[in-house]
C-alpha cells in the first residue's frame, strides 16, 4: 500500500510595513538664523540706499557731527544728509550747514533762528546750536550756505569718516557686496535647508509594503 500524504503551506501574504518615522521638528535655531539673515540683509539695504545710493542721485552730501552742538537731536557720530537749496527757500528752524568762511572745507551744522533781508534782496541767516546759550559769531551769508538737513541716520557718521574720501572708492563697494553676499548666503541656505526637510520628510511618511507568500509540498511515499 502506498500512501500519498501531502502537505500543503496555506498562503500567509506578509505585509512589512516600513515605519514611518516622526516628521523632524523644526530647530527653533534654524528660523532664528534665518530671520536674522533676512533682516540684515534688509538692515543692508536700507542703509545702502538711504547712505549711498539717495545721495548719489540726489547730489546731497553725507557729514558727520563731531561736536555736542546739536545735541539732543544730532548727537555725535550722527551721519547727517545735507541736500542744496535755493537760499530764498529757507526758513526759520531750518537746520543749515554752512561754510565758516567762503570756500573753505569746514562746515558746521546749526538751526536758522533768524533772517535778514538787504535792501538788495540779499539775504543773512543767524544761526545756533541747539545745545548753545548763544548764536554763532558771525552772520551767515547765502554763498556759505552748503545745503538743509535732508534726514539723519544715529550712530554711523564715524564709520562714513573712516570710509571717506580715497577709501571711499573700493571699501564702499567691498563692503557693500561682501555684507549682500552673506546675507543672501544665509537667507538662500535656509530656504534651500527647509525644502530639503521637506522633502526627507515627504519621503519617509510613504509605507513600504512587501508581499511574501511561500508554498510547500511534501510527498512521501
């Protein structure tokens, strides 16, 4: 007698499911470096345009108060804006900045507190510090006037003594474009490192899933 006995393995598909790892918690440091880019190369900008690049096209001249004159609105180290105006367009309370004597380089910058028309249609200007008990010596006259105080930037002027003159040529532009690269390294980095996240993220939150099925027959005889 022979006997056949045959076993058969029941199909048992197997499922393997790859875990699905917890999406990476933002670092509050990242966006803390990214915010930081950001505003300086805002912060740049700003200080490009308002330092540089209005008073190029305007044709204003960037100074720097030396002196405790103009103290409390323009302390030392102020960087002050002087654009040129018609000397009819003056007024009281204007902040002038005039030539100490006719076509010398000194300048200082003081408040009109009066005017004095001429005869001849000429005018003078008396002009004070505010941080004077007294007006300055001598009346200012039209020719010496340089310009108005357009607007005032704190805390900068020395750094526009330092780059002045010669320096001004290649510091101006180097700085300019290595303080833009940085900030635009970092702010491009940061965006680049969040899609990358992203996309590591995206991709491990897909389940893996494998089928196995195995079958056996044993005969004996």
């Amino acid at each position: 007698m022979t006997g056949h006995q045959t076993l058969a393995s029941v199909d048992r598909p197997q499922e393997f499911a790859a875990a699905s790892p917890a999406p990476p918690e933002s670092s509050i440091w990242r966006y803390l470096g990214l915010a930081l880019s950001a505003a300086l190369l805002l912060l740049v900008v700003g200080l490009g345009v308002l330092l540089v690049v209005i008073p190029k096209v305007t044709g204003a001249t960037p100074l720097t108060v030396l002196t405790s004159s103009m103290e409390p609105g323009l302390p030392p180290g102020t960087l002050v804006i002087v654009r040129p105006v018609a000397a009819e367009t003056l007024r009281i309370g204007d902040v002038v900045t005039y030539q100490m004597v006719s076509n010398d380089a000194k300048v200082v910058t003081h408040r009109i507190i009066s005017i004095t028309s001429s005869s001849d249609g000429s005018r003078s200007f008396i002009v004070q510090g505010d941080n004077n008990s007294v007006p300055d010596d001598d009346p200012v006259l039209a020719e010496q006037v340089q310009g108005r105080l357009w607007y005032a930037v704190p805390y900068v002027g020395y750094v526009n003594n330092v780059v002045n003159g010669a320096n001004r040529a290649w510091i101006i532009p180097v700085l300019t474009v290595a303080l833009f690269g940085y900030a635009g390294f970092m702010v491009a980095g940061g965006v680049l490192d969040r899609k990358r996240t992203r996309s590591r993220t995206a991709d491990t939150s897909q389940p893996g899933v494998a089928g196995a099925t195995g079958k056996g027959a044993a005969e004996r005889s």
